[in-house]
C-alpha cells in the first residue's frame, strides 16, 4: 500500500515509525512531517488542511489510504472530501468529528446515549444571566469549555464564583474568537484520568487500543500552565480488567451504537478522555484522533500490524481481526523548549540523538526541523519525545531519563516526576 499520513507532530512520528513495519506498506509519506519523521518515509510540503493539494497528491502518486493524525481534517470534513475518491481515510466523518469540534454536541450525544459524564449546560451571549445562574447551582471549582477547537487551551477551571463569572464573560466575548461563542459550564469531577483509544470500523466494530495516562502541565506535580502533553504512560495500574470492563460497557459500546444509531460514518480512532470518580469511569472529552504524547507511549505497545487494522476499520469490517498488546511498560518523557507553553524560541541546534540506545528507547521528533545546513534543530515548543520499553514504570522511566540525559539542546526541560504518581498503585 502506498500511504499518507497527515500531520508534523510526535503523534505523527510514532504512527510513522508503526507503520513503516507493517509489511502492507510500500511507501510512505508525511505531510509535512517534521526533522525526524523522515528517517520513516518522504516528508511532502502539505498542509493537512489543504484538502484540494492533498487530493492532486494523492492522484499523482496513487496512494490508497490516508491517515488523519491531527483533527483539523477530520472536523473541516477530509473524510467527506474524500469519500467518493479511490481512496481509504482512517477517520470519521464530519458529522461524527463534532465529537471533538463541539463540546456541546459531545455532551448532547453523551446526554441523548447515557454515557456518563458531568452535569453540564451551555450558553450564548444571549444567554449569559442563565450561565452565571449555573455557576450559583455548582460548587466550585467551576469548569468553564469553549465549544469549538481552540488548540487545547479552551478550557478554565476556576476556583471564584466572580472569576468564574467573569471568565464567563470574557470567553463569550473572544478569548478563543469563534471557538468560545459558547461556552459549555460543567461540574468539576475529581479522580484520576487516563485515555482510552478505541478504533472503529463504522458497522459496530471496533478494538480497544493500549490504555494510557498523560501528564498535561508544564511543572512537576501536575503544576503551572497546561501544554499539549509532557509525557504518557502505558498500561495505567488503576485501569484493570473490572475498570476496563466497566468501561466497555458503560462508555465504549454506548459510543459506537450510538454513532450507529444517529447515523454519523465513523471508521478510525476514538479518544476517550476518562476520569476513575470512586472507581466509576467517566467522560470527561472525546477526542476523534489518537491523542499526543500518548501515541507515543502506545504505539510501542501495539503488538499487531497496525496498517491491516487501519485498513480494516477503513474499509468498515474489522472482523476477526485481533489488536494484541506488548506486555511490557512504555514511558514517554517530552522535552520542551524553554519558555513552552508561552513564548520560546526556534532554531536550537539538537545534538547527541544518535548516541540513544535504540533497543529499548525510540525517539519520537515533534518541534523539530532541518535547516539550511541540514543540522537537526528545535521549531517547536514540544521538541522530542524519549520512549522507552521497561519491566515497569520505574524501568521504563530510567530509560527515558537516560535518553533524555544524551540528547541536547539550548534550554530543554523536561518533567522528572512523569508516572511516578502511578507507581504507588
């Protein structure tokens, strides 16, 4: 199969790195890629959104599926863009890419499916006194989501009843532009999270992938700003079979027949962002892609021809096809450019990568790129992800960190407390 996969981050890198060893893939191409996801196929100077250049690449080089990594495509509608074309998309359609396009209709399908998940309402400008008469009904803290995509930063949890009245104000007035012209209000659910990765074939199909938890704050102990993902780990301790079992029945197959039943094409990976409230699994987002840096740290635990399962689920028959996982550990360590996630600078020369042991740790480039001397260097504010296969967390975590310790570059940082939390359990 000849295949492109769409996307420039260290998601991308490891769906690279996955499926240049499935022995169904004869070529390979990223666009645009990044410094690193060339070692896996031909980098194309694409964008993902740029759905007519993509179509006329697709045309001249005969490719038969595209992948979607980032959910742009997938909610500006590439999957309908493409579905009379000879060619295969691994994603949903537009209708179902609202899962993640709009939290209100997210929270709609979940309400109208019994999924469990917050108590929530949604509000205009329109209908602002309503929304700080919600607040008033909450105890706090108070969770305030802007509707539309807003590159994860559309969400605030707010300690003040008048913070969060005025942040209410604020978003419905442009914090986020388009995005936050509603504003979904939900109460704060307390427990430990993990994501759950599901993917479908359209028809009631569907394989669970490894189960991962991820690190979203820039400063150790889940402090300071939030990122795009620090580090992952995969499996979750707390995620076991009852936990799982509880998760599929309640949250998973509602999901799929629930798709099924409000007719929305849906045929690739399902992000489930859970939270364990009292060992009762629940929905916090959907995602309607694999979801970063936990690709990274799932995709080692991926122990099946990943393309034959993307090509099934495209295709909308994944039958008895089986998604076996790696028992071992996998622990992702991101560094970042210092000053991420506010300003940073770009061009940082990136040595020492060729001296990581490869046997047990891959790295995965995300911010990276090559320059005009061809030198490897930072372009991004989440650079490389270091990971590692270990007996344990503790195992895999001291591969990472050891990685970590050989690649350089001006200002890297880096989270020393990824999964530690995990390890008590």
């Amino acid at each position: 199969m000849k295949i492109l996969l769409l996307g420039s981050g260290g998601r991308e890198s490891a769906l690279a790195w996955k499926i240049k060893q499935s022995p169904l893939t004869d070529s390979l191409f990223i666009a645009p890629g990044n410094g690193g996801t060339d070692s896996y196929g031909t980098n194309v100077a694409i964008k993902p959104t740029d759905f007519e250049a993509i179509d006329k690449f697709v045309t001249d080089n005969a490719i038969d599926m595209i992948v979607v990594g980032n959910e742009d495509p997938l909610v500006a509608g590439i999957y309908d863009y493409f579905e009379s074309k000879p060619v295969l998309v691994v994603g949903p359609s537009k209708a179902g890419a609202a899962l993640e396009g709009s939290k209100d209709f997210a929270k709609d399908f979940m309400t109208r499916h019994n999924i469990p998940t917050a108590r929530y309402r949604s509000f205009t400008a329109d209908t602002i006194e309503q929304g700080y008469a919600f607040l008033e009904t909450l105890t706090p803290p108070y969770v305030l989501k802007a509707d539309g995509l807003a590159a994860g930063k559309g969400v605030l949890i707010i300690d003040s009843l008048d913070e969060a009245r005025e942040a209410l104000k604020e978003m419905l007035g442009g914090m986020f532009g388009n995005a936050s012209a509603t504003v979904v209000i939900e109460e704060f659910l307390s427990g430990i999270e993990c994501s759950v990765f599901v993917l479908t074939d359209g028809n009631g199909g569907y394989r669970v992938l490894p189960v991962a938890k991820d690190y979203k704050r820039i400063g150790e102990g889940d402090t300071g700003l939030n990122t795009g993902g620090m580090g992952a780990v995969s499996p979750v301790p707390f995620a076991d079979e009852a936990f799982m079992a509880k998760v599929t029945e309640s949250i998973i197959e509602p999901t799929v027949k629930g798709l099924l039943a409000d007719g929305i094409t849906y045929r690739g990976f399902i992000f489930l962002g859970l939270i364990n409230v009292g060992g009762e699994p629940m929905v916090i987002e959907y995602n309607v892609r694999m979801g970063d840096p936990e690709t990274e740290a799932v995709m080692l635990r991926v122990d099946s021809d990943l393309v034959e399962l993307m090509q099934a689920a495209a295709k909308g028959n994944l039958g008895t096809l089986e998604l076996r996982q790696d028992p071992r550990t996998a622990v992702t360590v991101m560094m970042v450019s210092g000053g991420y996630p506010g300003s940073y600078p770009k061009g940082k020369v990136i040595t020492g990568t060729e001296a990581v042991n490869p046997d047990t740790t891959i790295l995965f480039h995300a911010g990276t790129a090559r320059d005009a001397e061809g030198r490897l260097v930072t372009s991004g504010g989440r650079v490389i992800a270091a990971s590692s296969y270990g007996t344990d967390i503790a195992d895999a975590l001291a591969r990472s960190f050891e990685a970590v310790s050989r690649v350089d570059f001006d200002g890297k940082y880096f989270r020393r407390d990824i999964g530690k939390d995990l390890m008590k359990h």
